[in-house]
C-alpha cells in the first residue's frame, strides 16, 4: 500500500490524523499526549505515528513547510490510506491586531496567492473552507476546555520571505493570521470528499517583530493540541 511519499498499510492510520508541519513536532505529540504510539512512516524523515488519546485511535504525522508538501501528504492520507479528517495544528504569523504571541485561530477559510486551484480549471475563483463540523466541534471543546480562539479567515501564502509587504492590505479585509498550508489542505479535502481543518498558534507576529524560539513552536504550543486531540464526535 505504499505509496512514493508513505511506507505504510492500509489501517496503519487512524481516521483522523492531525498533522504539523514540523516532523519534530509530531514526535513530540505522539511521546506527551498518545498511549502506545507506533511509527507508521519515516519516508524522508516525515514521521508519522499512531496510537490512542482517550481510548480512541488518531495519528499524527508531519506535512512539511508550503502547499506542495502538504498537498502531497494530504492527498495519499485522503485517497490511499482512508483518512476521513486532517486536523492541521500548526503554527501562524499574526496579521490582526487582536492577536498576540500564543493566540489560538481556527481558520473558517483561507485566503490564497497560490495557483493550487488551477487544476480543478474552473472559470472562477474558489474559496477554500474548513469543514463545518470540524469547526463546529472544535470551537465547543475550546470552550469546554476554557481556552480563548479565534475563528475567521486566514491567509496561506507561497511566499516565508516576501519582497511585497502587503500583509497590512490583507489585515483591511479581516484576516487574523499567515500560514502556507490550510488553503492546500482544503481543496484536497473538497475534492476527495473529506473533512479538514486548521488549528493554528500564534508564533510571530510580522507586523511588529515578535517571534517565539523554534524550540518553544516545537514544544510548547499544547493547547492547540488538546483542543484537537478531545474533539468529540
């Protein structure tokens, strides 16, 4: 059942799988919050584990950084190996002023300067969304759990260095945060039927300079993760 980017078989995977960006990161989760995880995957270091949260089986496996990879990963979870939901819990540049160092934001849709959709080759431009349930049931477990999100549209760009500086033009229109992931993540899931969403912690801040150190985003970004782990069905 492998496929070029996954060494694993079919029921390796749970339904749900949450996935960061950061392979490391994903090893970090399935050691602090999974009851007998597995290493399903290590195909170019892109770790994926499986085991039990609560008595349910969920995975967590890495995307990598950009549309492309998790494009590619998204896409053989979905349509080779059953996953039925792709929690994306990664972190987030803020835009919004509201938003500060460690904000959690559910993104409802993602805005985009990527040319992902083109495939599809419709005559318009389309939006791609988060799907309801998910969201629905994630912000319910953010309040039962008494931690503050945020939920709107956020925008997922191409470009981690970018010579334009626009990202004041896309705080006008209401986006709380950057990333370079959901929109791919998104589509993929509208076309192949399936459930996706983006839960994203505030780790820098563009517009003002403030960041977190790389091993506080690996390590200590948890509350995204509860939320995500306890979703209940």
């Amino acid at each position: 059942m492998s496929t070029p980017h996954i060494k694993a078989e079919k029921g390796d995977f749970a339904k749900t799988v949450l996935m960061p960006g950061d392979p490391l990161r994903a090893k970090y989760i399935a050691e602090h919050f999974l009851e007998g995880a597995v290493l399903v995957n290590e195909v170019r270091g892109m770790l994926g584990y499986t085991g039990y949260y609560d008595n349910r089986k969920v995975s967590v496996m890495a995307s990598g950084m950009g549309m492309p990879s998790m494009g590619i990963y998204s896409y053989e979870l979905f349509k080779f190996f059953d996953v039925d939901n792709i929690i994306r819990i990664g972190t987030a540049g803020a835009v919004s002023e509201r938003l500060g160092l460690r904000d959690i934001v559910l993104a409802m849709s993602s805005c985009t300067n990527s040319n992902f959709a083109a495939q599809y080759g419709l005559n318009g431009t389309i939006a791609p969304t988060a799907s309801f349930e998910l969201l629905k049931r994630a912000y319910e477990q953010a309040e039962r759990l008494g931690k503050k999100v945020y939920v709107g549209s956020v925008y997922t760009t191409d470009l981690f260095y970018d010579d334009s500086e626009r990202l004041a033009d896309w705080r006008k229109l209401g986006i709380l945060a950057t990333e370079m992931e959901s929109a791919a993540l998104y589509l993929n899931a509208a076309r192949l039927g399936k459930n996706a969403l983006c839960i994203c912690t505030i780790s820098d801040c563009p517009l003002t300079g403030e960041s977190c150190s790389s091993d506080e985003r690996e390590r200590t970004f948890n509350d995204m993760v509860e939320i995500a782990l306890s979703m209940r069905e």
